[in-house]
C-alpha cells in the first residue's frame, strides 16, 4: 500500500521561531487520520504544508494524487448563490465532479438558488464539503470542520464525510483540538506537540500498546513497560505504559480511552510513540 | 429496500464499536430477527447513519465470517450464513452453575461481593487479552 503523505525531518519557520520541527511521518493511503494536539501546535501549520499552501524551510514532503482542502473558515463567499460557487469550482478545477455535488446538494435539501451567507452553518460546512469532493481528491484534508458547529450538524458533516471514504476510499486528514469528536471516525492518529509529531500511528494498535496501571508505589521502580506518564501519592502510583511485560499482579490495568491516550503523552513532551522507519513497497 | 437490521451505538458502554456492531448482530440471530440468506447492512448504509468508520463495519463482518456466521460475497455484500441455535442457552445454564459454585468457595473463604467482582472482571479482562495479543 503506498502512502498518502510522507513527511521527512520537516520543518517550517515564521521569523525567528520553528512552527514545525523535525517532523516525520508516513500516513498510509485509505485511512482517516486525526491531526490533534493543543493550540498553538503548529496543526495548521502542517495542514497549510500538506496541501502545498506554505513549502517547508526544510525536509521533504511528498503527498500521493490530488489533494483537496477545506480551510478553518470555511472559504466560500457570502454574496455567492450556491451555483455560483458549483460554477466557481468547476472553472478552477479540471477534475471537477459537477453532478456529484449538485447530487449531493440535493441529498441535502440545499436549493442552488440560496445565497451562501443565508445558510446555517452546519449547511455551509455541508456546502465547502461538497465542494472539496467535487475536485475527486484521493487526499482530502479538513482544518477544524467542526469548529461552531453544533451536535447534530457536526454529526451531519461526519456521516457526509465517512460516507464518501466508504463509497471512494479516499484518504482523510482531519485536524481537531478536540479528540472526542474523532474517537468513531478516525483510525489513525498523529499528536502534535510544540510543533514535533510526538505521536503517529493506528489508533487500535496504540490502544492495545498502552495501559494505565493504579497500584502500590513501591512496584513502581521494578516495572517492565516504558513509562508515559506518572503520578504519585506516598502510597500509590498511577501510570501510563506502553508495551507492558508480565505484571505483578498487585497492578489494577486498565485500557485508555483515546483522550487519556492524547492526554498522557501531551502532558510528557519528551515521550513519543513513532513507528521505526518502514519502507513501504509500492 | 430497507435494510434488515440498523445498528445503534452507545457511546457510554465502554465497549469498542466494532464489537458493538458484532453483538447487535448475534443479538438479532438469537431472537431470529435475522436468519441464513440475510443481507446484513452494507458499510456505506452503516456509516452514512452512524458517522463511524467504514474500516470499522469491515471489521465487525470480518470478525462474523471468522466465526462462521456470515460471509462476504465479493462486489455483493455480507450475508448471514447460519444463525445461532439454542445450544447457547443450555451452555449458558451450564456455565452460570458453575459460576455460582465459584461464588460460593469465595464467600466461603471470606470474600465480599466487590472482591468477587473485582477477580471476575480482572480474569475476564485478561483472558481476551491474551487472546488478542
């Protein structure tokens, strides 16, 4: 399987400060990978990277087919009809799908006639979405698609989304601060932090990889996993491990959820869970 | 046509959602609401209302067809291939004597009802831990 996006020790400077530093990373194609990490972490930064917007002061990024993007602010001009921006699109866009998005549009209940800045919000998104897929990308990146919108119009915007990777198996990169809102539709994650990749990998393995252990202080010195991150009281330690070997029994393990998994490994910047290099065959 | 089953999600149970998919699908053979021959939902009909993963549907079918119960028919969809008959009743009777009698040796060696939930779980736990490992 080939990779959608690869990226090698990149970097990205504003001025005098690195946005981005150092960053690896191969996403294999088909999968819906989560972009996460606090504010500030440099996720627009590599978003803007991906889709060519910014090219990187250092490093190589190569990302495989056409590439499709839907920015934080939703970029569609109020004063537009519908049509108008179908029509916008297609000009700008040779691989353009108009009856996939008039079809879609429809699906939707969304009248071509409408003025974009009358549409609710959860319909505007609808509107930007379908104009990223109409390009018929094989990569498909979204900055925030969630941000302002309210539960049933983000439900909404994902089955829309999910939809589309069942029907063309397109590749989804999604950036969000918060995890929650990927936990169901994402089966790859990346954590950005301070503007490294402190995380990347599939989401199911990560979760099985990892524990969080409650157990007497004492066993702690004498345990056989890498820790992640730790706290202590006089008596007991609570402890998130990755790749745990026999335990004393004395432990209470339990899975992580995805959060506490982001969590753990944001609160311990210098920890990081990275796949050693693979060369992936094409 | 409308599908036979729709699959619903609770997001509190703690239970990973392909499994989720996998028990709704046991649950409707135990009572017979699906039957061998039946078409189960496709991925894009499962995601478009639920908003999951499509690799997650692909999974929870994948895990039917390892457990012979239903089969994937290439560019057709997953069908079932045999429901679940009432020998799972009689081992569920079996197995809950057993249990009891378990329970009972705990008390008997002192053991409260949450020490006893507590090795129950934790056994539990580990058990398809190492089957998945």
């Amino acid at each position: 399987m080939n990779n959608a996006v690869e990226a090698t020790g990149l970097g990205v400077r504003y001025r005098r400060s690195w946005a981005l530093r150092d960053c690896s990373l191969a996403v294999p194609a088909g999968r819906v990978v989560a972009l996460v990490g606090p504010n500030g972490a440099g996720k627009t930064t590599l978003l803007h990277a991906v889709v060519g917007l910014l090219s990187p002061d250092q490093g190589r990024l190569t990302t495989s087919g056409e590439v499709a993007f839907m920015a934080q602010d939703k970029p569609l001009y109020g004063d537009f009809r519908v049509a108008e921006m179908l029509r916008f699109g297609r000009r700008l866009n040779p691989s353009w799908d108009g009856e996939i998005a008039t079809e879609r549009l429809a699906t939707l209940g969304i009248p071509l006639k409408r003025k974009v800045s009358t549409l609710s919000g959860g319909e505007q998104a609808q509107v930007a979405l379908v104009m990223a897929l109409a390009k018929r990308p094989e990569l498909l990146v979204l900055d925030e698609p969630l941000a302002n919108l309210d539960p049933l119009a983000r439900h909404d915007v994902m089955r829309a989304l999910m939809t589309s990777v069942a029907e063309r198996g397109l590749t989804v990169l999604i950036s969000s601060h918060v995890v929650a809102d990927l936990e169901d539709t994402c089966d790859w994650i990346v954590v950005l932090n301070r503007g490294r990749v402190q995380v990347s990998g599939d989401i199911e393995s990560l979760r099985t990889e990892h524990l969080m252990l409650t157990g007497p202080v004492e066993l702690a010195d004498r345990l056989d996993a890498t820790v992640i991150g730790a706290s202590y009281t006089d008596r007991q330690a609570t402890l998130l491990v990755r790749s745990a070997g026999t335990l004393d029994p004395r432990w209470i393990a339990r899975q992580v959820t995805l959060d506490e998994l982001v969590m753990g490994y944001l609160r311990s910047p210098e920890a990081a869970a990275l796949p050693a290099p693979v060369v992936v065959q094409a | 046509m409308l599908p036979v089953i729709e699959f619903h999600l609770n997001k509190a149970s703690g239970v990973s959602t392909y499994l989720q998919l996998v028990h709704q699908v046991k649950h409707a053979l135990r009572l017979g609401m699906l039957v061998p021959g039946d078409q189960l939902p496709t991925a894009r009909e499962v995601v478009e209302r639920l908003a999951i993963n499509p690799n997650t549907v692909h999974k929870a079918y994948r895990e039917l067809e390892r457990e012979g119960l239903a089969m994937g028919r290439p560019g057709m969809g997953t069908f079932v291939q045999r429901s679940i008959g009432g020998a799972a009743l009689v081992d569920h009777a079996r197995l809950r004597s057993g249990l009891a009698a378990w329970v009972l040796e705990g008390r008997k060696a002192g053991l409260d009802q949450e020490d006893l939930n507590a090795i129950f779980s934790s056994v539990v736990v580990e058990s398809f831990r190492e089957e998945t490992a």
